[in-house]
C-alpha cells in the first residue's frame, strides 16, 4: 500500500465502495454480503484499486 494521507484514503475508499455498491465488479474475494466498504479496504491492502491518484 502506498503512503497516502488519511484525506486520501477516505476519497479513494469512498469512491471506491460508492462505485462497488453499484455494481462495479471486484478485484478482490468478498462474499454478497460483505460492506462495499470492507470490499474497498480489502483492495487497498492487496494493492488492486484501480484508482490512479496525481
């Protein structure tokens, strides 16, 4: 995981779980009723968002 700052993380892992919860496939292994949320942190740690940040 790269070093970003915790206003960062909050953006990324909330765009990314808005996007999940609307169906957007994952990259990671979650069971149907996991949180979106919990799915996009998963991601995080595996270093599979596919999210660019500049």
């Amino acid at each position: 995981m790269k070093d970003y700052t915790r206003y960062e993380k909050a953006r990324i892992l909330g765009a990314r779980s808005l996007q999940i919860a609307m169906g957007a496939p994952s990259f990671v292994e979650s069971s149907d009723k996991e949180n979106p949320i919990d799915i996009a942190k998963k991601e995080m740690e595996d270093d599979k968002l596919p999210i660019t940040v500049k």
